[in-house]
C-alpha cells in the first residue's frame, strides 16, 4: 500500500501532474486551435495506464501471498 501511495505521489509532485493540470487549463484555446492535445492526452493516458497495471499486478501479488497460496 505504501508503495502504490509513493507512485501516486511521484505522479503528482515529480511528474507535475498538478502543473501539467493547471498548464493545460490555461492554455486550452490554443491547444484547440492547433489541435496538439490529441497526442499529449494519448501520452499521458499510455504513462497512467502503465502505472496503473503495475499497481494492479503488486496488488494481486500482495493478496495471493497473504492468502497463502502463493
């Protein structure tokens, strides 16, 4: 659990994922106009969706160890 709270956490402060928020609230007209938030949406979702089944997969390995059967 700590571990998943750290990668979360590296996320938010180390990555910027409070700054990358706030830059594209800001700048949203001009990533519309020049349409060059497609790639960056699609690159971010590819880095949380790594992240995120990593977690899953220590997730599951946590359990089967603690139920015994791993």
């Amino acid at each position: 659990m700590l571990i998943l709270l750290e990668d979360y956490l590296y996320i938010f402060c180390v990555i910027g994922l409070g700054d990358f928020f706030l830059e594209n609230l800001q700048g949203l007209t001009t990533l519309k106009i020049y349409q060059a938030d497609q790639q960056k949406a699609e690159d971010g979702a590819c880095r949380m969706e790594h992240i995120v089944s990593d977690d899953s997969i220590m997730c599951l390995n946590s359990f089967l160890r603690n139920d015994g059967r791993y």
